[in-house]
C-alpha cells in the first residue's frame, strides 16, 4: 500500500514509551467514559487549560448514566469558561444517545463512533484507540503539522486533495501493534516537539527522516492559508447635480445596496454607448438625456470602497443640466435636494462621497 512505513510508527512508539506524556488523567485507563470526555475537553483547547475543568467536571459527573441523566443547563455549568460551548450541547447529546442506543456502553468502532454527536473521524479514531486498542488514524492541526514537515508535503493541508492524502498516509503508517503509543506519540510530538514555531529538532525522532529539517523549511511548512487575492471591479457613476438638487436611483432590491438610493451607474442601469472604453462626452451626453441636457461634464477623481469579498473603484462623472427633462414614468429615479443628504437612504461610501464633493464650497460653485 502507498505510504506504508513500519519504521515511523517503531520510531515515535520508542519515543513516545520513553519520552512521551504518562502521567494525563486521562491516559492509562480503557474507561472509554473518561478517554472520550478529555478527548473532547482537548478539542481546540490545550491540556494545562483542560486539566482543572476535567477533575471538576468528573466529580459532578462520575459515570457516562450520571452526564446523560443531569440537565443541560447542569452541564452548561461544568463546561462554563472552557468555551466552544457546541462541545458540551454535544457532549450531553452524546451521553444521552449511547445510553439509549448502546446500553450506557461506548461502541468500539470508530466509524460508529464518529456517527454520535461532537465526534468527528479523528476524535473517534482517538477514543477507539485509546479505549480499545483499535487500530485508526488521527488527523488533526498537530498531526497534519508533522506529517508536512516530516514528509515535505508542500501543498496547503485545509486542501481537500492534501487532506485526502494525509488521511491516507495516516491510514497507511497506523501500526497494528501498540496504536495508543504511536496515537498519543502523534499528539505528544505536535503538542512538544513539533510546535508551530519554534520546533526541538535536536530532540526529535523523526529528524533523519524529515524533509522539512534537511531543507531548511521549518517555518515554511505546512504552508499557510493561500490567501485569495481580493477580486476588484470598477463603476463610473453620474453625479448629476441641477437646481440644488443631485439625481438618485434606487438599486434593485438584490444585490450590493438593495434596495438604497445611489447615484445612477454608467454601464450598469443606464447604457453607455462605449461601455469599456474611458466615457467620452458624447457618450456620457447621450446617457444623460433622459434626465436633461449636458452643460459640463468633470472627472472627478476615483474613489474605492473595500467590500468583504471585493474592491469598488468609482469613477464619478460630475455633469451640469442647461435644461432638465421631466422624469416620466421613471420612478426609479428622483432629484434629491442636497440638504437632504445626511439623512437619506443612501450607502455609506456613497453618502460620503456625495457629502465630501457637495461640501460648502462645491456647492456655491456647482449648483
Ligand atoms: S525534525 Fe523538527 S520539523 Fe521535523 S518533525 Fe522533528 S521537530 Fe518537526
């Protein structure tokens, strides 16, 4: 089978058994109650966190019958200041459902496992190691962190491809022999050796395996979270302004600014003859005609506004009437006074920009 190496599971069970962490509450035991109640205590949590919370919340629950017999809000109680509070709803959950379904008595399949509330795959891989020396894999932050410095893997590992690979070495390097070992030498070695960034290659017992340490790559792997460039668009938007009044149009109900007034947009609702091309006079003339005839027309300089998921580059067109057309049958459309401005229904950036170009000094000039 691809990945398979019994010489990495022999060389972190050597190190766990002689290096590794003993002394947890939790290790030492089959007690599949207390294994599966610190393996979800140390989701995202670490173990100095956990430690406290576990032996309190073991003398207020003591058996799996106790947690699924207590409240949720007793429960809610125990876990209060330990965080992601979906654990303990889970938890509860989870304690209640194997009562019911399986006699009070954890099922030893780790797929069975991961079918019960708040246990994923590698939680369960976890429990039915621990608890019952099944063979399964792990695959969380601190195992993907070792499996890409150790075997060079130098693609992102949330990638659903390199995840699927990493789930398939694991699959492959679980030993049959000694699995809690090799499971809780996976956790110790991310946990203290291999940590994010400052890891004790001197110590480690993967170092004359790992292609991270021979080329240097440490810091780099696993590589981080590509970053997605931000995606970025552009309209050019008509200030029409006449008579103290500048001309609005409310945007379609969907969309950016559902619904809000703003200003008309070249190239969007109303038609640009040159759509592309910098807006010509006769152009942006022509697209204005609806709404009167073009005295001036000035270029005002861009502006951007940063969405969530893109950048808005607005080019305004600052255009004076010599006569106004009347708005028939456009009811989309409407002059608004600018003094009415500040309190219109308008989006931020475009308030703001209307109120910044219509300022004192413009309007003396422009109206
Ligand atoms: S040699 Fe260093 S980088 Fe490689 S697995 Fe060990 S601690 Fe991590």
């Amino acid at each position: 089978m691809q990945y398979q190496d019994p010489s990495f599971a022999a060389a972190l069970v050597a190190w766990q058994k002689q290096h590794g962490r003993h002394g947890l509450p939790w290790q030492n035991t089959r007690d599949a109650y207390l294994v599966w109640l610190s393996e979800i205590m140390l989701q995202q949590t670490q173990v100095a966190a956990v430690l406290g919370y576990y032996a309190r919340f073991l003398e207020r629950f003591p058996t799996l019958a106790s947690l699924a017999a207590a409240s949720v809000d007793d429960v809610m109680a125990q876990w209060a200041g330990l965080g992601y509070y979906t654990r303990a709803r889970n938890l509860h959950k989870c304690a209640q459902r194997v009562v019911a379904e399986y006699g009070g008595v954890f099922p030893s399949d780790p797929a069975l496992l991961a079918e019960l509330p708040g246990i994923g795959r590698s939680t369960a891989a976890a429990i039915a190691a621990f608890s019952a020396g099944r063979r399964a894999a792990i695959m969380d932050g601190n195992v993907k962190r070792v499996f890409a410095r150790v075997f060079g893997i130098d693609t992102y590992p949330g990638e659903r491809r390199t995840e699927e690979a990493m789930w398939a070495r694991a699959e492959a390097l679980a030993p049959d022999e000694d699995i809690e070992a090799y499971t809780q030498g996976l956790m110790d070695m991310g946990a203290t050796l291999c940590t994010r960034s400052s890891p004790s290659c001197e110590r480690c017992p993967m170092q004359a395996r790992c292609v991270a340490y021979a080329t240097g790559r440490t810091a780099e792997l696993p590589v981080r979270k590509p970053k997605k460039a931000t995606p970025e668009k552009a309209a050019r938007m008509l200030l029409l302004v006449d008579r103290g009044q500048v001309l609005l149009e409310q945007r379609p109900a969907v969309g950016i600014w559902g619904g809000l007034l703003s200003l008309p947009e070249l190239d969007g609702h109303l038609p640009l003859a040159d759509a592309g091309e910098p807006a010509a006079d006769a152009a942006v003339a022509a697209a204005v005609q609806p709404f009167g005839v073009m005295e001036s027309l000035e270029r005002l300089l861009p502006v951007m506004h940063v969405f969530t998921h893109y950048k808005l580059h607005i080019q305004p067109l600052l255009v004076t009437l010599s006569s106004r057309a009347a708005l028939a049958g456009e009811q989309r459309y409407q002059w608004l006074d600018a003094g009415a401005l500040p309190g219109a229904a308008l989006p931020a950036p475009i308030k703001k920009l209307l109120l910044e170009l219509l300022g004192e000094h413009r309007q003396a000039r422009i109206f």
